[in-house]
C-alpha cells in the first residue's frame, strides 16, 4: 500500500471529525482529526477527480510533518464523499 493510502486509511477509519473548506483559488482542503488530537490534511485541485487527492500535512502536539503523498482513485472516492459532506 502507498503512503497516502495508508495515511488516508488511517485517518478515515480513526478520525472523529473532519472538516472540509475551499481555498480563494478553489482548492479543496479536508482536515481529519485523529483520536490523538493530530490533525491530517488532504488536498485536491479544484477541477480535480477522486484521483487527484493528495496527503498533505500532518500537525501533531508539538510536531509535524509535511507530506505531499498521492491518494488512488479508490481512497480519493471516500475523500471526496468526507468532504462533500463537511464543506463548511
């Protein structure tokens, strides 16, 4: 399993709340919240398919790290379906 898989895996079997926004240029972003209070990021264009998704950030208590992992069509789908229904 890639990375951004596996970190979407995780945050979407885990996570207890998630919120989704968009950027003044249209990019969609969703932030997971996990059990232990990290917060992992997604990002995808705007014009973007349940392909384009990608792991970004993780920000964690006093650490973090920075990714820029793709996500496959079949976790984006879930992705997409998260944030859909988030949008704030």
């Amino acid at each position: 399993m890639d990375l951004g898989d596996a970190l979407t895996q995780e945050a979407l079997a885990t996570g207890s709340k998630a919120a989704a926004s968009t950027d003044p240029c249209g990019v969609i972003r969703l932030a997971v919240t996990l059990p232990d209070g990290a917060v992992q990021h997604f990002e995808r264009p705007p014009a973007g398919t349940c392909a384009d998704w990608r792991a970004t950030d993780l920000e964690a208590s006093g650490s973090g790290f920075a990714f820029n992992e793709p996500v496959t069509e079949q976790w984006g789908h879930a992705l997409t379906i998260v944030a859909h229904n988030s949008l704030t």
